[in-house]
C-alpha cells in the first residue's frame, strides 16, 4: 500500500477542495464518487437555487468561478464549474472513480479499508469523508405529520413548483432555500410559511457591496471555532424581493402549526384550515452510513471530530461539515480553506507512518 495515498469519499465541493489540497501535498488523492459525475449534489437541487454569494467568492483553490464577478451563479453553472474544476485536477495527476458507492469504512492493519458497493475494497493510510448532507434529510418529529393526508415534501426532493399539488402548500423552515422555495411557488399558489421563529431577513448589498464583501473585510468567515459552535438562528439574504412579496401578501409566516390533522393544520388557538402539501426546508444532517460500527461517530450519526480531523480515528479527516471550523465551512466559498487545514494534518501523519515504516527492523548493535 502507498504510503502517499489518501481517499477521498464524495466528489462534490468539499472532495474536489480536498483533492487540490492533497495535491499540494504532493499526495495522490483518489475521489470516489457514488453518482456518474463529480459535482456532488449539485445536480439534485432545486432547479431555480442560485447562490448566496457571488461568482467572485464562490469558485475553489486554483480556479475562479469566471464570468461577470457580480453575479449569483444558477445551479447548472455551479454543476458544471464542479466538472470543470475535477478535470483540472485530473490532468494534475488526482484518480477519479464514479459510481463507486463507498458501503464501509473499516481500520486496517496500515491504515483504512475502503469497500465499495461493487465489492471492491481499497486500502489508503488516510480518508477523507467529503460526502455531505444532502442524502440525509432531517425530517423532524412534528405533530401529526406521519398522518397527514397529502404529500411531504423534503427540500431534497423538490425541484419546481409543478412538484406539488394542490392549492395551498405550507413550507416549514425559515431558512434561505425556504423563503426561495416559498417565493416561488407562490407565483401560482397560496403559500404559508412557518417556523419557530420569524424569518430574520438580512440586506444582500449592504452600502452597495455584497455581504460577502463584508465577510471578508470584517473577518466574520474565519470566525474561530470557539464561537462557531454556536451558530445563530438562521439568516436569509435579501435583496428586498421576498421582503416585499411578504409585506404585499404573496406568501404569508405564521408561527408552527399546533399540530397536523388530516389534510388540515391546526394552528395555534384552535383554527383549522385545509393544507393540500407540505415542503420541509428543515435542513440536513451529515451523511456518513459508511463510517457506522467503527466508533467514529456519535450516537446522533455526527462525526466525534475537532476542525475536521477524526477524534477516534489517526489519519481520518472531514470536510464539508456545517460549521465545522467557521461559518463558511459547508460553502464553496469557505471549504478551501478548510480542505488545506485538514490535508496539511492529515500529509503529517502519514509523513510519520513513513518515518516510521524507514526506521523498522532498528539496526542490529
């Protein structure tokens, strides 16, 4: 087995950063990806999403998004900057493999045991898990929803309005995809949004830059760990068109439902009203079934790790996490730095393995 070998498990944003950075390194990252191309979920989202941050602040280590650097790139333009960027590390010398669905992560003898859902198995002292969240839906425990009589909906599975049925479709989450989602459907339907608290709208331009701008004047995206364990109530970015289309009826928020009963919410004091669908913009959770039954993670499915790096597990790394190191972690705009953190650790520890390794059988006195 190479000793400078290190497998990188998802080939979306967070595995392509991390591939860059391995190559760097001098390392020789091999990505594996379950789907047929390396954009991650990407391709699954929602097919109006574009970014909360503009072009010049959303490309990777090594390559700029291009194009009008003002502008909030669509999702197709992100897919196939994603395809871009991974045939830029091929020709760099970085493996690709797709299709190759990672079913388990074991500890080995010099490393790890990678097997693949094809029943290949692959040996590396290192892995990265850079597989996201977007195949773990959180669907949470509200009342009645099991029972309710019309479709649920995640985020994960929408993609246009014609998705749903029906009149009225009530959208849980406050959220930025939640008020986008929201505001489109209510082109054609009567939307009702709803959470725990009221959506905290904050301008996309302030004094005329993008917000980003101000991220990285003010230091806010390399907020430290300390405090990024804390994460805010969520924030959506507005430009001032779902602020209006609130303030003009288009769609309405309303605090949590009591409960769902039939096709009918029950709000809060009682009152009833007919519900045709409900969409969850409720988040997602990290996805990481392969690492299951080797302690690496806690009894919640979460990673037991410290800014990316495995706290049960020398030589296995995360990448892609929600604020796993600062508030930018899970972007496209904040994963390279992180990727470079985590490779740099994980390139020390196999440079041990190495010295090691050159140092046994000891010579004979």
């Amino acid at each position: 087995m190479s000793n400078d070998r290190i497998l990188i498990v998802g080939a979306g944003q967070s595995g392509l950063a991390a591939a860059y950075a391995a190559l760097e390194q001098g390392l020789r990252p091999v990505l594996l990806e379950s789907s047929d191309r390396p954009a991650g979920s990407w391709p699954r989202y929602y097919d109006s999403l574009a970014l909360f941050s503009p072009a010049r602040y959303s490309g990777l280590p090594g390559m700029a998004f291009g194009g009008d650097p003002e502008r909030y790139p669509r999702r197709d333009e992100v897919v196939a900057y994603l395809e871009r960027y991974a045939a830029a590390l091929i020709e760099r010398g970085a493996e690709l493999r797709t299709g190759a669905r990672v079913e388990a992560v074991q500890p080995g003898e010099s490393g790890f045991l990678v097997r693949l859902a094809d029943g290949q198995e692959l040996a590396a002292p290192a892995v990265i898990a850079a597989s996201g969240s977007f195949g773990r839906p959180h669907r949470p425990a509200l009342p009645g929803l099991d029972a309710f009589t019309g479709p649920v909906l995640h985020a994960a599975g929408y993609r246009s309005p014609a998705t749903l049925p029906g009149e009225h479709v009530v959208v849980v989450g406050t959220g930025n995809s939640a008020v986008q989602i929201a505001y489109e459907l209510a082109a054609e339907r009567r939307v009702t949004l709803v959470g725990r608290a009221p959506i905290r709208f904050v301008e996309q331009r302030p004094l005329g830059r993008d917000l980003h701008f101000w991220f990285r004047v003010t230091g806010f995206d390399r907020l430290p760990l300390a405090r990024a364990e804390a994460p805010p109530p969520s924030l959506v970015l507005d430009d001032g068109r779902y602020r209006r289309a609130l303030r003009e009826g288009r769609y309405t928020w309303r605090a949590m439902f009591a409960r769902l009963d039939g096709d009918q919410a029950v709000w809060p004091g009682g009152r009833r009203e007919r519900v045709d669908a409900v969409l969850l913009a409720t988040g997602y959770r990290p996805d990481l079934p392969y690492l299951a039954g080797m302690g690496a993670l806690d009894g919640g499915g979460r990673p037991r790790q410290r800014r990316g790096l495995s706290l049960t597990h020398p030589g296995l790394g995360y990448l892609g996490l929600e604020w796993q190191r600062t508030p930018s972690s899970n972007t496209l705009r904040g994963v390279g730095a992180d990727a470079r953190r985590v490779v740099a650790a994980l390139a020390r520890h196999l440079r041990g393995i190495r010295q090691a390794t050159s140092a046994w059988p000891p010579h004979a006195g």
